[in-house]
C-alpha cells in the first residue's frame, strides 16, 4: 500500500496512470463499494455505481486540488453518483426516492447478496425512512465510522449540522425499531 501522495503523484503522471489506478481500485473498492451499497441497496446497482464511480475517479484525477483526502474525494464523488442514480430510478418509476428506498429495503430479505439478519433489515428498513442527509450521515458515521471533520469534506456542510443530523436520525431510527411489528 503506497502512501497518498506518492498515489496522487502516479495517478496524475501519464506514464505511471493505469498502474496506480489499479492499486487505487484494489485499495479503495470494497470500501466504497460498501458505501455505495447502503444508498442503493441493491447489489447489481452498488456495482454499476461503483464503476461509474472509479470512471469518473479516472477522467477526473488530474482536477483533484488535493484540498481534501483522496478518499474524501473519491467518497464525495460515489455519494453523489449513488444519489443520482436513486434518483434517476426514481423518477423512471415515477415516485417520490423515500418511497422508492423504502421499495428496495422491502426486498432486502429475498436479495441473494443480503446476509444480515432480521434485526439489520428492520435497521435497513429504518434508515430508508429518513430524508436523504440524514441517511448518508447515519451511515457513515455508524457504519463506516468516518469522523465528523471527514463526513464535513465529502458532503461540503458544517461539522455542527452533521451532529444535529446523526443526532435526530438516531432517534428516528430508535423510535421506528421500538414501533415497528
């Protein structure tokens, strides 16, 4: 695993591009992979996200400013590919994204790819309730365990909204889980 800076210097060197992209999918794909997974839900979809995602990594590297971490960078741009492509779902069905999250979460337990058990769908099935911030907040700070300060770069607002954020999603999330059966 090579340093991030001897990384961005490969990736924006021509001759040494194609080889330090490699290491960077190794290296960051499962990672977000995963993130991506949480915001579309469905396995086939995570991956067509992911690989638009490492497309767009790719064209664009040579525009990264290097004002953030390479992975914020790189977490910033699959969050808003992930979050177009809900959206562009969405709309092609016609209904509103809530209602169109919470029509994936009610399919979680027959998708092959899904291994949790029941407690984790009413968890997903919760997390589906929320408005869209409150979703990618909760989730990176819960799952990925991304500090705040990081969570701040990838979704550009401040670290005090991302607390009020995780903080009233907890409790949604609390409250939907002693509500549901």
């Amino acid at each position: 695993m090579i340093d991030e800076i001897t990384l961005i210097n490969q990736l924006q060197q021509s001759t040494t591009k194609e080889i330090a992209f490699k290491s960077l999918v190794s290296q960051y794909k499962e990672r977000l992979y995963w993130h991506i997974r949480k915001i579309v839900i469905s396995h086939e979809d995570a991956d067509d996200v992911l690989q638009n995602t490492f497309i767009k990594v790719f064209k664009s590297i040579n525009h990264f400013k290097r004002d953030s971490k390479l992975y914020s960078w790189m977490y910033r741009i699959a969050t808003n590919e992930a979050i177009t492509f809900i959206n562009k779902k969405a709309k092609e069905k016609n209904i509103h994204i809530s209602d169109y999250q919470l029509q994936l979460t009610s399919t979680l337990d027959s998708d092959y790819w899904f291994s949790g058990d029941e407690i984790q769908l009413i968890l997903q099935k919760a997390i589906a309730t929320l408005p869209q911030k409150q979703q990618l907040v909760f989730n990176m700070k819960y799952f990925d365990e991304i500090k705040y300060e990081e969570i701040s770069e990838i979704l550009n607002t401040s670290v005090g909204a991302l607390k009020a954020s995780y903080h009233i999603a907890a409790k949604k999330i609390e409250q939907f889980i002693k509500n549901y059966n």
